[in-house]
C-alpha cells in the first residue's frame, strides 16, 4: 500500500515517487529557478518518506496486534481426545491444534498419558507427547494425517512422514529433505500440556522404511499413498 486515499471508481492509483517526478516536470515547465526546484525536490522526498514511514507503522501495528501468542496452552490428554471426537487420538493419532498451528500426538499411547517435565528440543520422548509444526519442511504446505496408515501426507508434492513426524528416506517418500519440525514442549504437574511455538528444532534426516526410529504405516497405500 502507498498510503494514498482510494480516488472516484476507477481512478488509477498514483505512486508517491510518480507524485515528485510530475511536480518536477511541472516546475521545469514553469520556468522556476534551480533553488526552487531543488525545495520542491527536497519537499517531495519528505512527503513520500513521510508516507512510508507511516504506512510502515500502520502495518507494523495490524501485525502485533494479529500476532499468536507464542506459548499456547494445548490442555491435557483427555482434553485433546475430547475436543477431537471420531479421531484415535488416544492411539497416537495427530491432533491438529490451530492456535498453535501444530499437530499433537502421544508418542507411546500403552505409556497411557503424559509425564510432567520440559523439553526445549521438542523430541518429547520423556514427556510422551510431541508437538509438530504444521509446515511441511519442503515448501511450507500442510500436511494432513491420515486415518488409514496413521502417516502424514503433504497435498502439494506428496512428502510422506510417519504418524511422529519422521521422514521415510527416498524420492518415493516425496521431495522433503528433512523429517518434520518440531516444538519446544512442557508438561505441568496436572498433566497440562503447553508448547512453545518460539523455540522450533529442525526435523532429523529421514530414516530407510524398516530401520528403528521409523513407525511403519498400518497400511500399504493409506489415502491414496
């Protein structure tokens, strides 16, 4: 935006810079002297920093004003079941939380529930519960979990990923590079989980499907995989 009111229905908007440049050429039409010229030179370029550092402020503004917070309270573990009715959150399942654009999931669900502690690196192994940014590490589409093989798919170049976020390595698995990001972590004493969306680990390097550290799919071609 340039900060210049919106003229009549279908008038063309005229840039700041185009503003000076006319009053210039008007003003060597005119026959001014060169002083004179050089103060209306040195006033539009007052003007049109004027309006950008205004315009500049009034974005700056909306955007603080329309920023998430960074730590977002996500609940407890039987507040995440409930709160996603029909989804096997209880087995593991992705839950997908968009005050933190992220998706949760119990990393062991026989562990049955989640342990107290923090875990700035986000892998939430001791906690049992890991939060996964919902950027997808290729071009930032995302991804959406399926109920079929409990593996992520990314709808934009078919990146695959198992139900932690881990990347199956080869081209057959998508183009992505790396496994999913993750979150900065803490569990309180009543069980309440809070993920920190300011503190973001890269995602590890993806893992040959069959090796430890990758969960097989419940399904050959899950969603159409």
């Amino acid at each position: 935006m340039t900060g210049i009111p919106d003229g009549p229905p279908g008038a063309r908007e005229v840039h700041p810079i185009t503003i000076v440049r006319r009053s210039i050429l008007s003003a060597r039409g005119h026959g001014l002297s060169r002083r004179q010229l050089l103060q209306r030179s040195i006033a539009g370029a007052i003007g049109v920093w004027l309006v950008e550092v205004a315009g500049g402020s009034i974005g700056f503004l909306w955007s603080t004003a329309n920023a998430r917070p960074a730590r977002v309270r996500i609940g407890s573990l039987d507040d995440l079941i409930l709160a996603n009715a029909g989804i096997p959150v209880a087995e593991g399942f992705p839950a997908y939380v968009a005050e933190a654009r992220a998706f949760v999931m119990t990393i062991d669900p026989d562990r049955r529930g989640w342990s107290a502690g923090s875990d700035p690196t986000g892998d939430g192994t001791a906690l049992n519960v890991r939060a996964l940014s919902q950027r997808c590490p290729h071009l930032g589409c995302r991804p959406n979990p399926c109920v079929e093989d409990f593996w992520f798919h990314c709808p934009c170049h078919q990146s695959r990923y198992d139900r932690l976020g881990i990347k199956p390595e080869g081209t057959r698995f998508g183009p992505a590079a790396r496994s999913m990001d993750r979150f900065a972590v803490e569990v309180d004493a009543a069980g309440v989980l809070t993920v920190d969306t300011s503190h973001v680990t890269f995602g590890r390097l993806p893992i040959a499907l069959g090796q430890p550290g990758l969960i097989q799919p419940r399904a050959a071609r899950g969603c159409g995989g």
